[in-house]
C-alpha cells in the first residue's frame, strides 16, 4: 500500500549502507540489566563519584564514539514505570546527569555528552543556560536529551501540579492518551524555549567597545517573548551563545506524540526497533512527521536503541544473560531489541539496519564496564575495517561529528 | 594566657556584572570560556584560597528601559561551571549563589548533592532572595512571592533541603554483591514536608554526599537577615568597609549565635573586598586612583546617580554638581534586576548626604561617585595589604576576606604571588590545605550523621 511513510522512506535520503554511521553509547549506573552492579567488575559503591564517570567516559572515547547519554530522573529509580518500588537489591540513588557530564567534560577532547533532562516541572529558563554552559566547559560538544516525568510522584516533589496517575493500564486509554499528549506538547514548548534562549544573544554581542563604554551592543541580544500554556519565558538568557550555537537535542520515541516531537523538534531521535522492517518504518515514518513538521531541509538523526550483552562468543554471552536474569530474579526484558552475541554479529545487524535507514545507534550496555569495553575493542575495530564508523575524530564540536552545520541565529536580521 | 593567633580565611569571587571588572584594561579577559574561570580557580588553589566564589543573576539588568551594556554582561549558570571546576581544581571549595525564589527544594538539593559527591566535598550555597516580578518574568510562575515573603520562603526552602539531605544518613549504600542487598534501607531518602511554601512528598534520589550537605553562605544584612545567618548559616558575607563598623557587625552578628545553640566559630564573617598592589603604597594610591575613574566612567556615574534618584538623568553633567532635583521615592522604575537598589531605603536622605559631601569637599558628580560607590578596598604594598588583612582579622572585624580582582581572570595573581606568601610566612595562612572538604578549610565540625532518615511516619518539617 502507498503510504506517505512509504513514500518517504522511498525519497528521502537513505544511507547507503556501505557509509559511516554514528555510535552513542547510553549510561546508566552500573549498566542495564538490573543485576549489573553485581559483577565481579563492576564498580556499584563507586557510582556517586566523579572517578567512576571519568572512566566509562574515557573508554567511550577510546572507540571516537560520537557521544555518551547519561539517564536521569527526578525520582529514584523504579521496576514500575508509572511508580515508585521499595526494592533494595537495586541501584537506587543516581547524581544529576547535567553535572556529571560538566564535571568530566574538561578532562575530555572528543566526545559528545548529552545528559537527561526532566521537562516536566523543572524551568527551562534554568535547563537553558545549564546546557548552554556545559557547551561551554565541553568547548561545543554538548546536548541535551529531553525526557517527560510521566510519573505521579515526580510531581509530589514539586507539590505545584495535582496530575493524574498514570498506568500501564490508563495510559492507552482516552484520558491517559490525553495526558501523554499534554506532556509532549509542554515537552515541544520547551524545546522552542530552549532553543530560543540559545539564539537569544547573537554570536557577536559582545563587542567590548572602548570609545563608547559598551561591553555589549544590546542591539544584539533579543528577548524571547515566549507564551505557552505551561509558561511564559521573556529572556534574554543570562549565557551568552554557546559554541555550537545549538547544543543537540535528543528524545527517546516509542511512537506517536513522541515520534512528533523528535520530527518537530530533536536533531537526534532514539527508536526501538525489533528488526530492520521495523527500524524502515519507524525512520519513514519520522520522515513523513518532519516533512509536515517543515523541517525537511534539516537533518534529523534516527538512531536505533539496542541493548547488549556481548562476549567473545555467543554462547558466553547467552550465559552471561541466563545468569544475570537469575541473580536479578526475573528475564529482563526491554522496550529495545536485546541483542546477544558477539562484537562481529553485532556488527552485521547495525549494518543491516543502517540499510535499512537508520543513521546511527545507542547502544545500553548490559554492564558496565564489560559491554562498553566489548563495543570499544571489539565492535569499533570490526566497524572500522568494515569502514563503517570512524577512526578517530574529525570535527571538534558534537555538531560536526554528527554532519550538522552551525545554525544561523533566529534573530539575526540577515 | 594569651589569645591564640587566628588564622585567616581567603576566598576569591570571579566578579562579573557589576562595574568592579575594568573590562577594557588589555589585560582583561572573558567572562564566560571557561578558561578564564578555570585559571582564575587554579590560581586560587595555588593561593592555598577556603573556596571560590559566584554570584547569579537571573535576568540580565535593565535600566530606562534597555539592557544595560557599561558593565560585564553575560555570565554561565552556576552549578554547572562550578562542576567543571571540580574538574581542574582538587582542594578549592566552590560557592555558588543559588535562589530560594526561582527554583524548588528537590532540584536544587539534587544539584548541590551531586556538585559533593562530584567534588569530593567542597560544595557550598550562598542562598539569596530575589522577588521581583521583573526577573520571575523568566520563570513558570512569574513574580508569585510578594517582598515581604522572600526570607520566610528563604529559611522554609533552606530547611527543606536540610531536610532532603538529610533523608539519607550515609550508610545505607552498601552494594553487597554477594548477598544481592544494594540499599540497606528500603526506606532510604524518605520524606515529607508541609507547609504555606512547600508541600512535598517522596523519595530523595542523592545519597548522602561527604560534607552531608553544602556549606552554608547568607548575605543579610537585615535584623531578619542577620538572625538568619546566625540560625542557619555557616558563613556571612558583610558589606562592612570600616573596622569598626566590621567589628560591630562582627560583635552583633556572633552575639546571636548563643541563642541557637551555637559557638562562635562556627559562624564565619567574611566582608568582599577589592585590593590594589602596587610596590610602594603611595604606587598603589595611584594606581586605585586610575582604577576608579576606569570603573566609574562618566557615563556610569550618571546611572549610579539615576539609580538612587529614580529618574532619567541622561541629560545630567557628570562633570557639574549633584541633581538639585529630590530623588523619586517609591518602586523604583528606572533600574530593573539590581539587588543593590534595595539598600536606599530612604533615597531623599542619600542624596542629602550625598550632597552635603559633594559641596564640603567640591567634588564634581563623578568625584562624588568614585568616592560612595567604592567597595571595601586594601590599596598598598604587599607588606601593607597583608598587615591590613591581619590586623582586620585579628581585631575581629572579620574573620577573613572574600577578594575581588578588577581584572579577571589575572587579577588574581598579584594577590597570591605577594601577599599571600607574607601571611603564610607570619603564621596566620595555611601553607597547605590539610583537609580535602571545605568544611575542613572554614574550620567546621563535621555534621552528625542523622539520627534516622524521615520517613512519612516522622512529625512534618515546619518553618519555625
């Protein structure tokens, strides 16, 4: 059947799949699986120290990944998606992702860091000038991955909004479709806010102009004047613009709203497909949400999600599985495709699904730092010969590595 | 038996949107890469500095109704340059000034958590008030605190996150492998608060960082301001320029420390100052001379003058005496977003005073300025410099100094090259850190773990 998404996919721009495509690696405590910080290798007392970050970055960037991400949430985490547990054979507690990524980033040369951000709640005025500073201290390699607070006792830390309690059985429902649309529509509006706050001073306001005592041409810096449903923001920010003139935006989508938002919005989506039909589908389907969105003459990445657990061979790896469901009580299971097996089938899956339209990956390391470590002296190097990932890194700003050029400002008066 | 020897504390504050910074000086560097923050932080630690210190600002100044462009503008958000900080630095603590007004209790205890644990224990909070519907204009819930609001919402936001932090008591991550027990309490981070401000609920996510929680810093000045300090603060900054209004602050402020429960030192005063170095005092002299009229431009003076008259003076002779015109008392409508305003509580006597001073000693507009607007300044030799810092702390008019270059981020330098050596060489300035905490540096008593973490079923926080 001709469907726009069909017609997308046909015309758009498809990779070859015999070009580079891009790595991003995801960070989360000890790794993925539940019972990761339970390996013998892994570091779990070490998780609230900067030592512990320093490291699976510097690894990161031993393999010219394009960028890490680094999970965040207001709440601690939960096996229930819509609600708190009290489980203690978890990793519970985490430190604000904006943080670790500024406090490793001066140490780093290369690499990209785009932290989680909650939108829900927290001020964009604040998250703005954060992710406009960590440009900063990155010298141009920062993002930010924007990420609604769906749960019920996120809004009980701020006390400022009474929201109905989502479910895994509400929230296909009328009333819990509603309330995910509100959440992304506020998610939209603050992307818009962000963004602007961005383009709020022009890259050469400040002029340092002797003869006339000006330190600034305030010509140059423009209020924002945004007025949405959620919040009205004036501006100008207080950070001036950053390096990159827009940091990347990301978001994770599983579809509908969420598909709108990384077409409307993001320079960079996350997707979860199961097989290379799907990771088709879901890239037309972005394609044809951008298109109508009028952003076609813009590149929006879409990047597949995996989780892996990779060893020196299958077998290993299905092992390792089997024992860390046990260890963790249940089989994990993912809203991502769980690959299990070596660096070289993984390998021929990403190129498959690069074909098939995707322009990149993140992969969630099962854990850390065994899966990071297989993707960097396993997975990289077979990438590399297959020359399909980088050998090292050839632009200095997250932007250039992922072929985006520096932006013009909105409100430059051309 | 005599009085030990106190020690002196340093601190250096990366100035930024006021008109201390001579940014046209060649010398003088950016305001925002972080290179200059990073080498103006290492020339600190080298110093053997307590901490590192930043104000915020969370609307850019406005004043007759634009931008206001003489003055440094432009400056990167707090928490995270003082992370990155943590980065290039090992022993400075890093201060950062955060608002109780545009900013909720959970983010912000998250954010100062984290900047511990990511510091390895050198976080600190300069927490201040601003209200103003001019900067919530930037916020979701615009200008909602009425003036008279901001220090009760001030000290409830300052015992909530006490409260958050202290929700875990530290031992709770125990990371067992063998046994699968990651978190000893099931319970842990657990709390509730209810009152006017803040009704909240939940689990705190941070576990307890190394200092427990940040250092603490007030700038009131305030009977209210100073009774906060002396019932929640660790440290207060004073605006106090002479001895003996320092030793007056100093005596008034530690004497309420008793009525909290509290000993004189673990409250510390520490008054901003500027200094110039020169080879010779009499260098110095006119070195600060030139200094000044560089800082007070005329063009700056004539927005000084319209900030206290609360009028447009565009067309006022800098060079000519003083406004005749009364200053317009009430909201002050000319200057927008500067905190400074609020001390001319009675503007029509200022002016009088201002006046009175211009005509004794015929000082022109400008000259006026230059002389009311200066800040707490040690002008000399390194010799003189140092034995003015000592003799300040020693005669308890404080009990050290947060410093404030005009050239950032080289400004420093004089400072730490030539005076610093002379109070470690007298035996008041630590040679080298001993501690790895801030805490450790001001001369702090580690903080008792708490007893148990507040669960639902503990009596709810009230701001008493």
């Amino acid at each position: 059947m001709v469907t726009v998404a069909s017609i997308t996919k046909a015309v758009l721009l498809m990779p070859d799949s015999l070009s580079p495509f891009h790595l991003a690696v995801a960070l989360d405590g000890a790794g993925w699986h539940p019972a990761a910080w339970r390996e013998t290798d892994a570091r779990p007392a070490e998780l609230f120290g900067a030592g512990y970050w320093a490291d699976l970055v510097a690894e990161a960037e031993r393999g010219s990944l394009d960028f890490v991400t680094i999970e965040d949430s207001l709440t601690m985490q939960s096996d229930d998606p819509f609600g708190p547990d009290d489980r203690i054979d978890r990793v519970r507690g985490r430190l604000d992702a904006v943080l670790i990524a500024a406090r490793i980033a001066p140490r780093t040369r290369g690499i990209g860091f785009v932290p989680t951000v909650t939108v829900t709640h927290t001020e964009p005025f604040h998250v703005s000038k954060s992710i406009a500073t960590l440009d900063y201290v990155s010298t141009g390699r920062a993002g930010v991955r924007v990420q609604i607070a769906a749960r019920h006792d996120v809004a009980a830390h701020f006390g400022r909004r009474a929201l109905p309690r989502l479910s895994v059985e509400t929230i296909n429902d009328p009333v819990g479709q509603q309330q995910l649309g509100e959440y992304f529509a506020e998610a939209t509006d603050y992307v818009e806010v962000l963004r602007r706050l961005w383009d709020s001073w022009e890259d050469d306001a400040e002029i340092r102009d002797v003869a006339t005592g000006r330190f600034i041409d305030r010509h140059k810096v423009h209020y924002i004047d945004f007025e949405g449903r959620w919040f009205s923001v004036k501006g100008p920010s207080i950070t001036p613009r950053p390096p990159q003139g827009q940091p990347i935006v990301a978001a994770l989508g599983h579809g509908g709203v969420s598909y709108e938002l990384i077409a409307g919005s993001a320079d960079v989506g996350f997707v979860t497909p199961h097989d290379a039909a799907q990771a088709a589908d879901m890239v037309g389907e972005i394609g044809a949400l951008q298109w109508a969105a009028g952003r076609s003459r813009e590149t929006v990445h879409v990047f597949g999600d995996l989780v892996v657990f990779l060893d020196r061979t299958p077998r290993a790896a299905q092992t390792r599985r089997r024992r860390l469901d046990e260890l963790s009580g249940a089989e994990y299971r993912s809203d991502a495709h769980i690959f299990v097996g070596t660096p070289a089938q993984l390998a021929d899956v990403l190129q498959q699904w690069h074909a098939a339209g995707l322009s990149g990956f993140r992969l969630r390391p099962a854990t850390l730092p065994h899966d990071l470590v297989q993707i960097t002296e396993g997975l990289v190097p077979d990438l590399r010969r297959r020359a399909l990932f980088r050998t090292d890194y050839e632009a200095d700003t997250l932007r250039g590595l992922l072929g985006l050029a520096r932006p013009a400002n909105r409100y430059v008066v051309a | 038996m005599s009085k030990p020897v106190k020690q002196i504390h340093l601190a250096a504050h990366f100035p930024g949107v006021n008109n201390t910074t001579v940014w046209s000086d060649p010398a003088a560097g950016s305001h925002i890469e972080f290179s200059s923050f990073a080498q103006f932080a290492q020339t600190a630690e080298r110093g053997k500095f307590d901490f590192l210190f930043l104000a915020e600002g969370l609307r850019l100044r406005e004043q007759n109704g634009q931008i206001y462009d003489l003055d440094v503008v432009g400056r990167p958000d707090t928490f995270t340059v003082l992370a990155a900080l943590a980065a290039v630095t090992e022993r400075l603590g890093l201060t950062g000034t955060i608002n109780s007004t545009f900013n909720e209790p959970y983010e912000v205890a998250r954010q100062f958590a984290s900047l511990d644990h990511l510091s390895g224990g050198r976080a600190a909070w300069n927490v201040v008030t601003s209200w103003d519907a001019f900067t919530g204009e930037n916020f979701r819930r615009g200008g909602f605190l009425a003036e008279d609001q901001r220090y009760e919402r001030a000290k409830t936001f300052l015992q909530t996150a006490q409260e958050l932090f202290d929700s875990w008591r530290g031992d709770e991550v125990v990371a067992n492998k063998a046994t699968g027990v990651f978190l000893s309490d099931a319970k842990a981070g657990a709390f509730v608060h209810k009152d006017a401000h803040f009704d909240i609920h939940g689990r705190f996510n941070v576990p307890r960082s190394p200092q427990g929680r940040p250092v603490i810093f007030q700038a009131g000045d305030s009977d209210q301001g100073r009774d906060f300090a002396a019932s929640a603060a660790d440290a207060i900054f004073s605006r106090h320029s002479t001895l003996e209004a320092g030793q007056a602050f100093y005596a008034d402020v530690k004497g309420r420390l008793a009525r909290y429960g509290r000993l004189r030192d673990e409250l510390l005063i520490l008054p901003a100052a500027t200094f110039i170095i020169g080879d010779t005092d009499a260098e110095a002299a006119e070195i600060a001379h030139e200094v000044r009229l560089a800082q007070v431009s005329p063009q700056t003076a004539i927005k000084f003058v319209e900030q206290l008259w609360n009028r447009d003076l565009s067309d006022h002779n800098p060079d000519g005496p003083l406004p005749t015109v009364d200053p317009l008392v009430g909201e002050n409508t000319i200057s927008r977003g500067r905190a400074s305003v609020r001390m001319y509580r009675d503007p029509i006597a200022i002016a009088n005073d201002w006046r009175a001073k211009a005509e004794t000693e015929n000082l022109s507009t400008r000259e006026l300025i230059v002389e009311v607007t200066g800040r707490q300044s040690f002008i000399g030799s390194p010799q003189t410099v140092a034995q003015t810092i000592n003799d300040f702390v020693q005669a308890d008019a404080s009990d050290g100094f947060i410093l404030v270059p005009h050239i950032t981020p080289g400004g420093l330098d004089p400072f730490v090259d030539q005076v610093v050596p002379l109070l470690q060489e007298r035996g008041v300035f630590r040679a080298d850190y001993r501690g790895t905490t801030l805490r450790e540096h001001l001369g702090l008593a580690p903080l008792p773990a708490p007893r148990r973490s507040a669960g639902p079923d503990a009596s709810t926080g009230v701001a008493s």
